[in-house]
C-alpha cells in the first residue's frame, strides 16, 4: 500500500451479468476520481488490461493482475472451492487475506462469492455471514437490511445471527447507541407471520443488547422505521429487487411520463448510489456489487468499499460482539 492514507481495493473484473471490460475499466477511473487516496488492484483478462490502459487515467491509481478463469455466477459451491484457482475473485479475496487489499469488490455471483469468503477469510465469532444493503430511508436517513440472499435458507437463530451483525455495523456507521432492530413479516401483529419470523422475534427481544422493535412490513422499507431490518436470504433478495423493479419502471417510463416521474422521485431514491452490499460475518471485507451494476454504480460500490476500510469496520464489528 502507498501509504497510510490509501485504502487498496481488489477488484473482480470478471463478474456480473455480459460483463463489458471498457464499462468495468471505465467504473475504475471514475472511483479514482471520486476518491483520489483509492488505490484498485484489478483482476481480470487482457482485455481489461488493454480497456484500463485506454482510459489513460493515473496508472498509480490502479494495478492490473492477470486473472484468466471467470466462476460462473451459478456454479456449484464445491466446483468453486476445489477449482478455479486462477478466477479473479479467488485471487482477489485472496489479497485481502494476504494483506495486500484492505477490501475487495466483486459483480459475481452471490454463491461462490460468499463460499470463497467463508473459505478463505473465514467466519468471526461463529456468526452466519450474511448479506447486508444500506437502504436509503429519506433525505441522509439510512437503513439496513439483513440478509439479501448469502443465504438460501435459515433458521431462528441465523436471523438472530444476522440482527447481531447488522446491529453491529449500524453502530460502526452511524455511532447509535441502541439501533431500531426489526424483523421483516407480514403484519405487524404479534401473532402474524410464520414460525420463523415469530420464533426470530422472541430470540432477539431475549438479547439485552439489541433493540428489538418488532415486525416490519413490506411497505415501510423506505420510510425510517427501523434501522436495522432482519429478514431470511430469499425473502430479503424477493423484497429488494421488487422495489429495484419498481423504481426502474419510473426510471425507464416512456416519453413525457419519464419526464414527470423523475420531478415525482426524491433524489435519495435513485438506486445506484447505494450499490454494494457488506457481506457481514467474514473475517474480511467483502463487497458485493450488483451483477447488472453500470459504470456509475461499480465506480460508487469502490468508492463505498473504501469508505467501510478506512473505519476499520471489521474490528469494531468484533469488538462490539465481544459485548455481547
């Protein structure tokens, strides 16, 4: 690393969805002048290689490594850990355990992405990792949702799990003393809901150290009422990419609907400015940016990694579990 001041970002140069280098390389410029102490480590083919030397930016703001495999996004976990030994999100992980990263970025898919982290970097404290977005909740209000898909199916205590971590990193971003905590369901009724949801509630209204609020719906993700939203892997995902889905539709309206709508949405609530999500519960700082992410949404998702680096976000996660 250069010096105290540069944060040393790994980038995946291979993942997401048709993948275009000039895009990815283009994204990388434009976090390097978002952030001029950021320094990206690129991983990827050649053709990188070549569309980072077209955008003749400062080549000490970058350095390319040559990374040839790309892991399918649905490629089997136990493919992904036996094999691939030269996939740019192998090497790029690998970085940040070695120390010559302080965080990595990838576009690729969530499962070999959480099951190399997992591999290589580890788990603290015995917590279920867990993917977490930051939400926008009005003008400068942030929420943040657990989990998004890292994990296809979990129990009570994995949600408890992830309300103890997402509880954790609220505190490290936002310094509040008792995070609002609350559980994704149906209703808002003590009674409504499955057995999970009901059996998650009761865990982490018995832990002293989170501020269990209750049920949350659907509807209420946008509007600052909880601070820390608990949900299962496949319900989270299902949940924010139908909003994704809705805020698209007005972004894209035809003719002067378009118009009319960008005059109707808050600026707060344009969906790439909160691309990237933490996966919480490694040993390590893992990104994960979204796999149809445009320049400007990879560029925000480097930019953000920085950001969660230079706060030490990893040790003030364990030493806020140490209270617990």
């Amino acid at each position: 690393m250069k010096n105290e001041k540069t944060i040393t970002v790994a980038l995946d140069g291979t993942g997401g969805d048709n993948v275009d280098a000039r895009s990815v390389a283009s994204a990388v410029r434009f976090a390097c002048v978002l952030n001029p102490s950021l320094k990206v480590l690129v991983f990827g083919n050649q053709s990188l290689k070549l569309a980072l030397a077209a955008e003749k930016f400062d080549q000490n703001s970058y350095e390319f490594i040559s990374a040839s495999e790309c892991i399918p996004q649905d490629e089997e976990p136990r493919k992904v850990l036996e094999g691939y030994k030269n996939s740019a999100m192998r090497k790029a992980i690998e970085a940040v355990r070695d120390n010559k990263a302080d965080v990595i970025v990838s576009s690729g898919g969530t499962g070999p992405l959480v099951a190399l982290s997992r591999h290589i970097l580890g788990v603290i404290e015995g917590q279920r990792p867990a993917l977490c977005a930051r939400i926008p909740a009005g003008a400068n209000k942030f929420s943040f949702m657990v989990d998004l898909g890292a994990n296809a199916i979990s129990n009570s205590k994995d949600l408890l799990s992830f309300a103890k971590l997402g509880h954790c990193a609220y505190k490290a971003f936002y310094n509040e003393s008792a995070p609002r905590v609350c559980v994704l369901n149906v209703g808002k009724e003590r009674n409504k809901g499955s057995l999970l949801v009901k059996e998650a509630r009761d865990l982490i209204e018995q832990d002293n150290n989170l501020n269990c609020c209750g049920f949350i719906e659907a509807d209420k993700l946008f509007t600052d009422e909880a601070d820390v939203i608990v949900t299962d892997g496949f319900t989270g995902n299902v949940a924010l990419k139908s909003a994704e889905g809705v805020a698209s539709a007005f972004l894209n309206a035809p003719g002067i609907k378009r118009f009319f709508s960008k005059l109707a949405r808050p600026d707060w609530l344009i969906p790439w400015q909160y691309n990237g999500s933490l996966l919480l519960g490694v040993n390590g700082l893992v990104i994960k940016s979204h796999a149809s992410a445009g320049k400007e949404a990879v560029a925000v998702a480097l930019v953000e990694a920085a950001r969660c680096a230079s706060m030490n976000l990893v040790d003030k996660i364990k030493e806020e579990l140490k209270k617990s």
